[in-house]
C-alpha cells in the first residue's frame, strides 16, 4: 500500500515539479509514434510472486503537450503458466527539460493466464510514471514504475518496474 501512496504523491507532484523547472519547448522533437521495447519486473503484493519479462509499447501524442495515450504488452512466465498483461494509460506529458521528459498516467488494463486454476482474464486498472530520458531526437531510455489491481480474483495488488529502450517515429 505504501507503493500506491508513493506513486500518488509523485503525480500529484508532477505539475509543481514542472513550474520549478526551466522548460525548453524548441527542443521538443516531432514524431508520429514512440516504439518501446522493455524488460519489466512485477512483483504481485497479493500473493508474494515476482516475475520478470519482455515489454513492448507504443506511444502517440493525440493532443500535443497535453496527452499520450500508450499500447503496451508484457509476458511473464510462472509456476508453469504464462500470463500475458495489455495496458492502456492515458498519460499527462510535462518536459522537465531539453532531454528528460515525465508522463504521469491512469488506464485500463487486463491480463489473461495459461494457469488451470483461477480465473483465466481479469480487468483492472493501473497508474504508471514514465520518465524519458532523450539521448538525441530519435532515441533514449526510459523507466515507467507502476502500480495496478485487478477488478476480480481477489482484487490482487501488483508493483512493477520497465526499463527500456524507445525510438522515436518520424
């Protein structure tokens, strides 16, 4: 519970954050899409699990400087079983500055299991900190902690933590 009041509190924090900042919106670069491959770490607070796997996402820009909607993917492979999660956050842009970039967000998720036991789908939903780190206009690295429940099965709590790479579409 102390990971949710945490992440709260860091989006709740965002917009300070970025009026104490010095912005530099020249250097903004223009892109269609951000393609997003990931290694991602879950750690299921409910049931005392971690697993670890692959991520993909991409991410547009419908409405520039003020929202970013991401499609992202992950797997992770458990007690015999693979359990696949797709999410969908909606997500507050704010450019700290020329090279770092933080996106505060909430969303849908839902996740589906190979596991016999239990419900196979459950809903839930997640809130996630994207912070982008910009090497050039095209590239750079991000970390995007998170924090999730599923409504169903136990209404069970998940922390985790992707770390990747991104690559700007131009």
């Amino acid at each position: 519970m102390a990971m949710a009041t945490r992440l709260l509190v860091l989006c709740a924090l965002a917009p300070v954050a970025t009026a104490l900042c010095a912005t530099d919106d020249d250097s903004q670069a223009e892109h269609i899409a951000v393609l997003e491959v990931a290694a991602a770490g879950e750690r299921e607070i409910s049931e005392h699990a971690f697993h670890v796997g692959p991520a993909v996402g991409v991410e547009i820009e419908p409405i520039a400087n003020w929202l970013e909607i991401e499609l992202g993917a992950s797997a992770y492979r458990s007690r015999g079983a693979t359990s696949w999660e797709f999410e969908l956050p909606f997500k507050k842009p704010f450019r700290l500055t020329s090279t770092i970039e933080i996106m505060p967000g909430l969303g849908p998720t839902w996740a589906h299991s190979s596991q016999p036991s239990g419900a196979s789908s459950n809903w839930g939903a997640e809130t996630v900190i994207d912070i982008f780190f910009w090497q050039s206009k095209q590239l750079g690295w991000y970390l995007e902690p998170s924090y999730g429940v599923t409504f169903g099965n136990g209404n069970k709590t998940s922390a985790s933590l992707t770390v990747g790479l991104f690559f700007a579409v131009p």
